[in-house]
C-alpha cells in the first residue's frame, strides 16, 4: 500500500451521467458531454471540444432519474487535457456558483 495523504476536502463520486456544457454567457448550444466523477466542490467530466485553463462553462448534470434533481452550476476550468480517443477531451473544474 501507499502512504499518500488525501489532500482533496471533498470525497469524490464516481458517475457516468450526462452533462450539458457552454461557454460562460454565450448564446452557444450546449454540447454532450459524461460526467466522470463529483465532488461537493468539483467535477470531472469527458468533452469534444477542450477549454482554456480558468475559463468559465456553465454545467448541468443530468442524473439520469426524476429522483434527483439536475445540478446547475458554472465552473472555473483546472484541467483540460486531449484524450486517446479523437475529439475527446478530459475537463476538470471547479464549482464557482450553483445555478
């Protein structure tokens, strides 16, 4: 086993739930994304089109059930890297407001 101290203060959920995403504050259509993993704070999710680090999307995840409510929110983007797959991307961001 490591020894590695966790240094995130939010668990993080793992998901493969539907998320809609656009440029902050453009008239953009959203695009179709999946939500990889969640936290209280953050969110990981697979994109087509990558965005600049600390640029602003907005988000709604999906759950995928009418037991939960879709999260709306915008996020500050921390990491967003090309994948193995082309045209896909992976984005990590920071939950700045909730919708």
């Amino acid at each position: 086993m490591y020894n590695v101290k966790e240094l995130r203060k939010f668990h993080r959920i793992t998901t493969a739930c539907t998320v809609k995403y656009k440029k902050a504050g453009s008239t953009d259509a959203h695009k179709e994304g999946t939500a990889r993993n969640l936290s209280a704070n953050g969110i990981f999710f697979i994109a087509i089109e990558p965005y600049e680090i600390n640029s602003l999307v907005e988000i709604q995840v999906l759950p995928g059930t009418d037991a939960i409510l879709p999260l709306d929110a915008v996020i500050e983007v921390i990491r967003s890297n090309p994948t193995e797959v082309e045209n896909e991307f992976e984005i990590a961001g920071m939950i700045k407001t909730f919708k």
